[in-house]
C-alpha cells in the first residue's frame, strides 16, 4: 500500500485518488482562459471539484501543450501564488500540487501552502529541480517527456516506448532515492512526446510500470490520444477519457489527474465496487 508524506500529513494511496486540475493560464489546451484572472473564479473552481470528489489539486501557471508559450518563473509564481495561499487557508484538508519545472516556482509554491512538486521535465528542465524538492522534502511526481514542449510533438521516436519510458522514470527515483527523498510518484507522460500510437501502447501495458514500485499517475483528460481517435475536439472527449480512465485503474494508476472530477470520481467508485468482488485485485499483489 502507498502512501505519501504530504508535510507531516500522510496521503493514502490504498485506494485510488483523483487529482484536479487547476489551470491559471490563458493557454492551456482545454480550459485555458477559464481561471486565469479571477481568484474567486478559481477557488470556487476548487471548491466544485472537492466537493465532487478530488483529493489533491494541482495548480499550473504555464500550458505544457506543444509549442505553448515560455513564461518565466516568475511569471509563474504571480500566477499561482494568490490563489495558492487562499487555498492554504479555505481547503485545509485537500492535498494541493505545484505544476512545474521550475525549481523557483516549486519553493515559492511549497513555502505558500503547497504540499507536492508535479514536475513535467523530472529535473531536465531545471538541473536544480531535484537538489530542491530533496531538501524541501515533499512528495514530487516525475514525469516522463522527450524533448520539451516546444518540440515534443515534432518527430517522436522510440525502439520501444514502455521499456525506454521505465528506463527513465527508474533514473528519476533512484537519483531521488539517493538524495534522501523516498516519496516518488512516476507519471508515464501521455502526450509528451509520443504519438497517438505510443500512448495507447503505454496504455495497454501500463500494468509494467508496476514493477518499479511506485505510485502510478496518469494524465490523458480530453488529451488528442481521445479525440484524434474518435475524430471528434477535447471539448467533446469526456466520454473517451472515462473510458480510458477505466482501462487504467484496471492496469493499476493509483492517481488519475483530470478536468473533469465528477466523471473520474464516478468512475472510480464504480472500478472500486467491482474490484471488491475480486479474490485477488491487481493493484493489492505484492511487487517483487
């Protein structure tokens, strides 16, 4: 069974969470513009989603799509620091995320009332990011991505995307392990630097990124892996991404991060009723 050090406060992971997403830029893929200037926009979005049944929000002050702007890490932080610090105070009990690559933006936001770093780079974006999150001692979820946002999605290529994948998330925890942080959450990077085909195959074998030990996040809310495949837009892919969302709590995601927290929470309880029911649930065997 998992569980995290969320600054004194342990974050369970016997069962499956869900973590929402809080997006204050005006360029994100799906919502951007929706809550980036309006804190009271913002923590009622939060709100909405703790109600509905997320149990960390994760908050991002810069769009990681393909080619999304640059912003610096201090434009970052003026974005995330006001609502950030409300949220310190008005949700005590929810488990709050700093989206970055930034180190600075990871000290500032972990200083203000966050309690996990969520870095899209694990560390290559930033070559402090890993001396930082060691010493601040909070839970920090690395993700896979080849290349950078702005090249990403150019040509990926891989021998064989889940082994190259495993590879690298191993490097990211054993380094972190090394430098005294036990607390690692590995995020496989749907759509970072793969193609639709890529994904589904992490998808499909998603149960091998058990092996490593680890809390699994996977993130592909309304991403084009859904709708490129029902040839349909991301505002019309809710339906795809509970289905997807299914597939990978059946392959053993401990962290499902979505814009959609209703949904997500729906479908889990519904994969926790039926996973009651049987002798020997996947996520409960033991890791060799």
């Amino acid at each position: 069974m998992f569980s995290l050090n969320c600054k004194g406060r342990l974050l369970s992971l016997h069962d499956p969470v869900i973590m929402g997403i809080l997006n204050v830029t005006p360029d994100s893929f799906y919502d951007g513009g929706r809550f980036d200037e309006s804190l009271q926009k913002q923590t009622d979005q939060v709100g909405k989603m703790v109600a509905e049944g997320a149990t960390i929000i994760d908050v991002g002050g810069a769009s990681s799509k393909p080619r999304a702007k640059v912003v610096s890490p201090q434009e970052e932080i003026d974005r995330v620091l006001p609502v950030l610090e409300v949220l310190a105070k008005a949700q005590p009990e929810t488990f709050l995320s700093i989206d970055t690559y930034h180190s600075a933006v990871a000290k500032t936001a972990i200083e203000a009332g966050a309690h996990i770093v969520n870095d899209i780079s694990s560390g290559q974006l930033d070559q402090q990011m890993f001396q930082t999150v060691a010493e601040l001692k909070v839970p920090y979820i690395g993700m896979h991505m080849q290349g950078n946002p702005q090249i990403m999605q150019d040509a990926p290529a891989y021998d064989d995307v889940v082994q190259e994948v495993y590879t690298a998330l191993a490097q990211t925890a054993f380094k972190l392990n090394a430098m005294g942080l036990v607390d690692v959450v590995i995020d496989p990077g749907f759509g970072f630097g793969k193609t639709k085909e890529h994904n589904f195959e992490m998808l499909a074998r998603l149960s091998e990124f058990r092996f490593l030990n680890r809390p699994i996040l996977v993130g592909f809310s309304r991403k084009s892996m859904i709708y490129k495949t029902l040839n349909t837009s991301a505002a019309k892919a809710l339906n795809g991404t509970t289905a997807l969302h299914m597939a990978a709590l059946e392959r053993g995601a401990n962290i499902l991060r979505v814009h959609d927290v209703k949904e997500a929470a729906e479908t889990l309880k519904l994969f926790l009723a039926m996973d009651a029911q049987n002798p020997n649930p996947l996520e409960k065997v033991p890791i060799p």
